[in-house]
C-alpha cells in the first residue's frame, strides 16, 4: 500500500537539492554576471538600472517559478493520490460483500460508479481466489503505467471468524490532467507575480528618474554649456541627498573655475599684447641694428679695397668677420621672434634636392677646411630630387645643423647624408643625418639642447660661444614643416642630428637630365682617399656609371698597388687622389704616379677640400689634370672626369688645360639657352652683354609678342621677362607661355621691372612668373637668380676658383654728380667701349623721348607719358644715373595719379637732368 509520507519526504528532498548551492557556486554565477555586465557597457543610467536589475529578477522569477511549479505538482500528485485512498477505502466494503458472493453485476455496477470521481480514469480489481479481474474505464497495460498514478488497496470481507482479504482495488489517474490543471495554475501565478514585478520596476524607474537622472542631466547640460561657450548658470536642486552634495559642490568649483577663467584670459590677452610688442620690438630693432652694421660691413669692404698695411687689414678684417657674426645673431632672433609669434610662412616653390645640399656644402666647406675638418656628403642616386617645398628654410636648417657640427668639431669629418625612407605617388619623405667626430653631448645635456638660449655648456666660459639659438630654430623650422627631429651622441665621440620631413613631388618627374648621359663603363678609376666616407661615396657614384671602381687609404698602398698593376699589364685609366692625406699628401703621390712610365699618361685629379694660391701651378708642373674643391657635386664629378678624359671639351686643348670648377661653368653654362624679353635699347645691350660674358646662350626679343613667336619655335631654360612693352606686356606673354607648355615641363619665367612698391611681386606670381627682378640690373643678383632656377652654381661660388681676378680699386663716390661712373664701369665689367657706345645711344633715345613727352604733357596723354618715362627710368638706372632716372620716375608717378598739373615742372626737371647728363658724355 502507497503511504503519502512517502510523497512529503520526496518533496522535500527535491526543495533541498533546488537550493542546495554551496558558496563557490554562487560566487561564480555573480562573477559571470558581472563579467556580462562589463561586455555589454551601458552608457546611461536607466540602462544601467535595467542592466544590474533585470538580469537578478529575471533569474529569481524563473527560479521561483520552476521550484513552485514543482512543489505544485508534487502536492496535486500527492493530494490526488490521497483522495484515491480515501474513495478506495469507502469503496472497498462494498465490493468485498459483492466479491464474497462473486456477484458479477454488482461488481461491473460499482466500478462503474467509481468512474463518476473526475480523478479517476480507470478501475480494476483483482480477486485473489480465482485471480479474476473485473475493469472499468481505462486501465493501462504495465508498459504504460509511467503515465498514470496509481492507488491499490485490498478488498477486506469480514465473516464471524476474521477477515479475510478477497482481492485488490487499483484506481488509476491519468498525469496529464495533472500537468494542464498545473500549467493553468502556474500560468495564473506567474502572471500576478509577473505583474507584481513590473509594477516594482516601474516605480523603481520612476524614483530613479526623478531623483538620479532628472539632476544628473541638468548637471551635464551646465558643464557642456560651460564646456562650449564658457557660459555658467548654477544647476538648481534643493534636495539634501548625496547628488544635491554633488550639484552644490559643482556650482561652487564652476564659480571658481568661472573666475580663474576670466583671470586667464586677461592675462592671455596680456601676453599677447606683449609678445606682439616683442615682435615688433624685436623687427624694428634688428632692422635699426642691421642698417647701421651693413654700413659698417661695406665701408669695412671698401677699404679692404683701399692701400693698408698688414696689420691694419687684419683689423678690417676683424672688423668685417665680427660684423658678419653679429649680422647672424640678429638673423637668428629675427627669425625667433617670427617663428614663435607664429607669422613665418613657408614657401611651395619647386627645387632640386641634390643641388640644395650639394650648394650648400660648397659654401661651408671654406669653414671646414680652415679647421681641417673634412665636409662629406652624400645624396643617394635613386632619390627622387624634384620636389616642392621650402629650400631656403631647409638651407636654414642645414645650416644650422652643419655649422653647430664645424664648430664643435676641433679634427676629423663632418658627414651629412640624405635618403629617401619613403615615396608615394605625390610624395616622398626624406630622413637627413648630420654626423661629426666632435665633442660630443653627455647624456643629462641631450634634453636642453633644443630649448631656446641653450648649449650642453651654459657656463659663461665656454669655449665655443654662441646663442644656442641655432638648434631650437632648427627644430622650429622641422616641426613647422611637418617634419621631427632628434639626436644621438655620445660625449668625446661626436654627435648625430637626423630630421625627416615630407616633401610633394613635382609632376614633371624627377629625372636627374643634368648629369650627363654618357656612361663609364669598361673603364677602371682609383680613388685613394683616408677617409673610408669619401672612398665610399666616390665608389658608388663611379659604379653607379657603369665604372670599375678601385679604392686606396694611403699613399704607399697606391704605389705599391700601381706597381701590382704595372707588373700585370693593367689598365687604370682615372686616378682621384684626396690632397690631404697623412704621410703622403695628394702632391706628393701624383709627382710619384708621374714618375712611373706606364702611368705617365693616366688622368690625375687632386680633390681638397681647400684650394690654396699655387695650387694651379704646382699641378701643371707635376702633370695633374684636373683640381677640383671638395666637396663633391655627382653631376660635376662626372662633367668633370669627361672634360679630363677629353670628352667633354675640345680634344686640341685636353692635353694643354689644367681643369678646375671654371671650366666645368664654361662647359655648363654653354648649354643654357636664355630668353630675354625687353624693349628698351640701352636695357637690351646691358642684359646681353653681362650674360654672354657669364657664358650663357642669349636670344633677344624687343617685346611680348616676339617672345611667345620665339617660345613656339623653340625651348629656354630660362626666361627674362619685362613688364611693360609695347604690342603684348609682360602679363600677357606669360600667360600664352603658359597655355603653350600645357604639362610640359615648366620654365622659368623671371619678371624684370622698375617697379619696386608692394604688391608688384605678388602680381607677377599671380600672372604665372615665377621670380621678381627689381631694375635696375645688377649683375651679381642677375646671375645669382638665373643659376637659382637653372640649378647651376651660384656665381659668388664660382669666384673661388683658382684663377679669380684680383679685386679692382674702388674709388670712393663723389657729390651729386650725374652718373656714378665707377659703378656703372663695374656693372659694364670694365668694358669702356661698350659702355659708351651704350651711353651713346641711350643719350639718342632719349633725346627722342623727350620730344614725345612734351608733344604728350600738351595733348595731356596720361598713358604715353607713363610710357616714356618708364622706359627713361629703368634705362637711365642701369646705367647708374640716377637724378635721371628719379626725374623720370617722378613724371611717371604724376601720370599714375592722373593730376598733370605740375608736369611741366617736373619735365624741366626731367630735361635739366639730361643736359647734365649729355653734358658728362660730352667731357
């Protein structure tokens, strides 16, 4: 028989092992739950509310209702198979009486009534004598018994003797019926309950709402008003919570912040207002400190000029050098002051890379090699040259880096390197390095070195001086290009400065057309060099033509390694010796190489790095072929080599000429063909005349329209344009220009005019030119110009050569005299033929002139006499007759202003000046 204890202590076990989780369990279910909070990283804070709520009450909702539903089940079971119990018992009287009389039919009719019970789906009794069985409604087989409750009890007759057990009642009940009066009631509960918990959301919600998030958004919109318009309103909140401590604590650190705010900016507009005074200050004052010192610079150079003994032109010298390092420090501070008040602007002008360094290393190699030090410098032959940028900030810069190198470097080598780390369809990023073998920077120093005003040694008797200046420029200039910059060093074992800096590219590519097409290859070269940088760079520019380079430290290996090749029959046919070389200096082992018979003929160039008088003609007497200065150039190295082997000039005068940095200009600059757009005679002859002389290939055209007739049919490489002309101006010719060279590569196209007031150049630039010359001419800023676009050297380089004339004698300037007839002799180049014939003809012109502007002032014709008298003013300056040409500007300006009124006088004033004029020639 089925007890219902049974049932009650099933159910508790299942309650017990529902809860039965021990510390560890639940421990790691909260850290799993809050591990899945982090993931999911709620932003505000209602969703932070459902996020830490609704996951807990989920889970107990789901609990409580999986162990309700549960117990529920085990009481209905349990409840059901009671009430079977019950109804068996009263049932079983009656059928045992039935049963003691095997009554059938009463049998069948009571189990029969027992079906009326609705937790009763089958009946069946068991009659222990004859084992019958009597079934009503459905009674499952044994297989299916999972599905059913079953209840049994035994059918007990009492006779007058004892009881006696008759047989069994079974009552079976279907668990379905279970389960859906369950679900139905698990359903009804867990929707109050559900209810229940929604309602205790909502309000939580609410509360939440109203006293967490409602303050908290007025508190984050008052900081994003202060935060974007540093406009304050106090958040208002009364409450006496922690967030009402929280608001009222932030309206007090606002009232503060508001306040030092104001006082920050008022000492910001201060500072302003003082480092704009600095600027200013610092402007006008290096522009008065440089007007009086570069008159003392070229009275110092005039009477170097002069007839001095020994001691007093040392101490002109003196004199000038001091005056040129103070000149530098002013540059510097200038250059400061602008840098920091943020108003240096940066060119975008195209240049080449190759002839930037390699010019600047020519000019500081005279530095250089008055200490000794050797000035190395390499650019690799793949880079990419043609860029768009700065080149006289990174000349600054190089300069700066190059010079702090020198100076700091009592022996050994300066070695500046560039390459190419990167390139890009319009871009390439270059890293530069400037190495020295010089003192070095300790460690603890390394950090000040770019602050302003600074050296590793701040003592004030230091030894190399300086403003310190340089370096912090330097890092200025870097950074406002794009670029960074730092160091390494070590002290005693000199310094490494690198900087990289982006640079566009130009579109007409990067082909290096300069250096000459003609290859070396078959041909063996020696370079005997003790410095293994100056070895390797010869090398890879030698191997890089097609040549076999061979490469000597000293001397004695040279010697001994030509006698290895004497003996074998083999062929050098260039030898480059270094000059200075310790043992034995370049001199030396050329006279040596010349002494032995199968290398009497071989080519020899001596490469210095300093060239000194006598040099020339000590090379003719040993035989040396060639003298270049160091450093390098790639382009002239080999023009250089071809003009040694004969190649590159005429084969009657190879044996005969010694060639120097001269000959490579002559051989250069005959290549260049200019064209020169002016229409004033005297301007014509003057232009020519000082660049032919300079060696470069002229073509004349008297105005716009001949110009772009002569551009169509052939190339320049430079142009020098005129302004005003007749037929076509200056403008126009060089916007017709441009359309003609469409992607082509560009020219140069150089505006020549006398206008010299603001905006004039910026016209120019807009108009498509790209440099402004203010006339009149001078030659040394003519040329200087012209070699800038055509990236040859500068000239003043090329006055280093070995045969440079000496200085002519300059006679001081007398009074107000008509024409300055010493300068305008120089600027002739001493030619006094020439100079006349042009003073002729220039008198005749303006004769003629003269006559055209007094026709003109009577008919008042504005634009012919702005015309005419342009033309006089630029003429009669470039001839160095300057009351002339001021007469001339002022009539011009009348005619600018449109007021004629007083242009009689100043046409007598224009004329009286002619007649002095025409009066001088006459002397």
């Amino acid at each position: 028989m089925l007890d219902k204890h049974i049932f009650s202590d099933y159910r508790s076990k299942i309650a017990a092992s529902a809860f039965n989780l021990t510390a560890k369990e639940e421990c790691m279910h909260i850290s799993k739950f809050f591990q899945v909070f982090r993931y999911f990283q709620p932003k505000s804070v209602k969703t932070k509310f459902f996020a830490i709520v609704l996951p807990p009450v989920i889970a107990g909702f789901l609990f409580i209702s999986i162990v309700a539903g549960v117990l529920s089940y085990y009481d209905m079971k349990n409840e059901i198979l009671y009430h079977s119990v019950q109804n068996a018992k009263s049932y079983s009287k009656p059928l045992g009486l039935s049963l003691w009389n095997l009554n059938t039919a009463v049998i069948d009719s009571q189990l029969k009534a027992m079906l009326s019970n609705p937790d009763i789906s089958g009946v069946k009794v068991v009659e222990n004598l004859s084992d019958q069985v009597f079934k009503a409604g459905e009674v499952p087989e044994d297989k299916n018994l999972a599905n059913y409750l079953v209840s049994t009890i035994d059918i007990v007759y009492i006779t007058i003797d004892k009881p006696e057990v008759l047989g069994v009642l079974h009552f079976y009940s279907k668990k379905n019926r279970i389960y859906n009066v369950l679900l139905k009631r698990f359903l009804r509960d867990s929707f109050l309950f559900l209810t229940l918990v929604i309602a205790v959301i909502v309000s939580a919600l609410f509360a939440n709402h109203q006293t967490i998030v409602i303050p908290l958004e007025k508190l984050i919109k008052s900081i994003r008003r202060f935060n974007q318009h540093q406009d304050f309103k106090p958040v208002e909140w009364t409450a006496d919570d922690e967030i009402g401590e929280v608001i009222s604590a932030y309206n007090g650190l606002i009232v503060s912040l508001e306040m030092s705010n104001t006082q920050i900016q008022s000492a910001l507009k201060k500072a302003r207002e003082a480092n704009k005074i600095k600027s200013e200050f610092l402007a006008n004052m290096s522009h008065e400190i440089r007007t009086p010192l570069n008159g003392i610079m070229g009275m110092s150079e005039l009477m170097l000029d002069t007839t001095l003994d020994i001691e007093q032109k040392n101490l002109v010298k003196t004199v000038n050098m001091e005056s040129e390092s103070l000149l530098n420090i002013i540059n510097d501070i200038l250059d400061f002051s602008k840098i920091e008040a943020g108003k240096l602007e940066l060119e975008t002008i195209p240049f080449d890379l190759r002839h930037t360094l390699e010019n600047l290393c020519a000019s500081l190699s005279i530095s250089a090699g008055k200490k000794g030090i050797e000035l190395i410098h390499y650019l690799e032959s793949s880079a990419c040259t043609n860029l768009i940028g700065d080149p006289g900030r990174l000349r600054q810069i190089f300069v700066n880096l190059i010079g702090n190198a020198i100076k700091f470097t009592p022996e050994g080598e300066v070695f500046i390197k560039g390459e190419m780390i990167e390139e890009f369809s319009q871009k390439a990023v270059f890293r530069f390095t400037v190495k020295d073998t010089g003192v070095g920077i300790p460690k603890d120093k390394q950090d000040k070195i770019f602050d302003s005003f600074s050296q590793a040694d701040g003592s004030t008797t230091r030894k190399y001086g300086g403003t310190g200046l340089g370096i912090t420029i330097s890092k200025m200039l870097v950074e406002q290009m794009g670029g960074s910059i730092g160091l390494k060093s070590e002290s005693g074992k000199g310094t490494e400065f690198w900087f990289e800096i982006e640079f566009f590219k130009q579109e007409t590519g990067w082909e290096q057309n300069n250096i000459p097409k003609m290859n070396f290859k078959g041909l063996t070269m020696l370079v005997v060099d003790d410095v293994k940088a100056n070895r390797d760079i010869l090398s890879k520019y030698l191997a890089s033509w097609g040549s076999m380079p061979v490469t000597s430290e000293s001397g004695l290996k040279t010697l001994s390694m030509l006698e290895e090749y004497q003996r074998g029959n083999k062929k050098i046919d260039v030898i480059l010796i270094d000059f200075q070389m310790p043992g034995m200096n370049g001199f030396e082992l050329a006279a040596k190489i010349r002494q032995m018979p199968y290398f009497k003929q071989t080519p020899l160039v001596v490469l210095t790095s300093m060239g000194m008088i006598g040099d020339g003609k000590q090379c003719r007497q040993i035989g040396v072929n060639g003298y270049l200065t160091k450093p390098v150039r790639q382009k002239d190295l080999k023009t250089f080599i071809l003009c040694v082997l004969g190649q590159g000039m005429d084969p009657d005068n190879a044996p005969k000429s010694l060639v120097t940095r001269h000959t490579l200009a002559e051989v250069r600059r005959k290549n260049i063909k200019i064209l020169l757009v002016e229409d004033y005679e005297t301007n014509q002859k003057l232009a020519t005349k000082q660049l032919e002389n300079a060696g470069f290939n002229v073509t004349l055209a008297k105005d716009g329209q001949e110009a772009v007739d002569c551009f169509s049919h052939q190339s320049f490489d430079v142009v020098l344009m005129d302004i005003q002309m007749p037929v076509m101006d200056g403008y126009e010719a060089t916007g017709l220009i441009r359309k003609m060279e469409g992607t082509k590569k560009r020219t140069p196209v150089i505006a020549m005019t006398a206008h010299a007031i603001q905006g004039y150049r910026e016209k120019c630039l807009k108009a498509g030119m790209d440099d402004y010359l203010t006339k009149p001419l001078k030659k040394e800023i003519l040329l200087s110009t012209i070699s800038k676009w055509i990236q040859n050297e500068p000239e003043q380089i090329l006055a280093q050569n070995l045969y440079m004339k000496k200085p002519r004698t300059q006679n001081p300037i007398r009074g107000n005299e008509a024409i300055d007839i010493e300068t305008a002799m120089a600027e002739f180049e001493n030619d006094e033929d020439f100079f006349y014939e042009v003073f002729e003809e220039f008198l005749v012109n303006v004769e003629k002139q003269l006559i055209i502007i007094k026709q003109a002032l009577d008919a008042n014709d504005i634009e012919t006499i702005m015309q005419e008298s342009h033309s006089i003013k630029g003429g009669a300056a470039n001839l160095v007759a300057m009351p002339l040409s001021d007469a001339a500007s002022g009539l011009e300006t009348l005619g600018k202003k449109g007021n004629l009124d007083d242009g009689k006088a100043v046409f007598d004033k224009l004329y009286y000046e002619f007649a002095r004029l025409k009066e001088f020639k006459n002397k």
